[in-house]
C-alpha cells in the first residue's frame, strides 16, 4: 500500500523522505459523524508499510468546532513515536495506526 502523491507533502525526519497526506473529509459531517482527521504515512519511493495518524483533531466546521491544524512537526512527532513502537517503514504488512492527541498550545514555527 502507498500513500497518494495527489495531494500529499513530502517531510525528511531523520534523513529519511516520507510523504504524508491528510485523508478527505467525512461525508458524514454534517450528521456530526465525523471521524477525527486521520494523515496517512510512507515512504516517498512508494513502497512498504504505512502509518496512519489519527490526529485527535476533528475536521473544521462540525458544529460550530474550530478546525485545527496538523503541521508538519506533528507529523514528524508522530513518525518518529510509530518508529518507537516498532514500525519498519520499508517492511511488508498493514498498516499501523497510531493516535497523536491534540495539542493543548500553539505551536511555534
């Protein structure tokens, strides 16, 4: 499984290319159904295992919310938490999901 390069961003952590891509927006939202923002995860060479990041942050405008952001920093958090737990990037299986909370501050850039 890949990770679309339609609409995805390309981010180094740790000397390594990935590309991330926030996934489309519930169609469900307006029944207050959505699912909170989910990024997906991989290689920029188009191979191997992905990750996908439920972000803790729900997309904007679901009743009355404020949308959030998901920079690349917390995507790069997130990368390197999932190497933590044992993800190989470049290995063959499911996908793994992880969750990353919301960010209580603003962060800086």
């Amino acid at each position: 499984m890949a990770v679309r390069k339609t609409g995805s961003r390309p981010i180094t952590v740790d000397g390594v290319v990935y590309r991330w891509r926030i996934a489309r927006r519930p169609s469900d939202e307006e029944f207050g159904w959505a699912e909170p923002m989910t990024a997906s995860v991989g290689l920029a060479t188009g191979r191997g295992r992905v990750l996908f990041v439920r972000c803790g942050l729900r997309h904007g405008n679901i009743r009355d919310q404020p949308g959030a952001v998901v920079t690349p920093r917390r995507i790069a958090a997130a990368i390197r938490a999932a190497l933590a737990k044992g993800w190989e990037p470049a290995g063959k299986g499911p996908p793994l999901v992880i969750d990353l909370p919301a960010s209580p501050e603003p962060e800086e850039s």
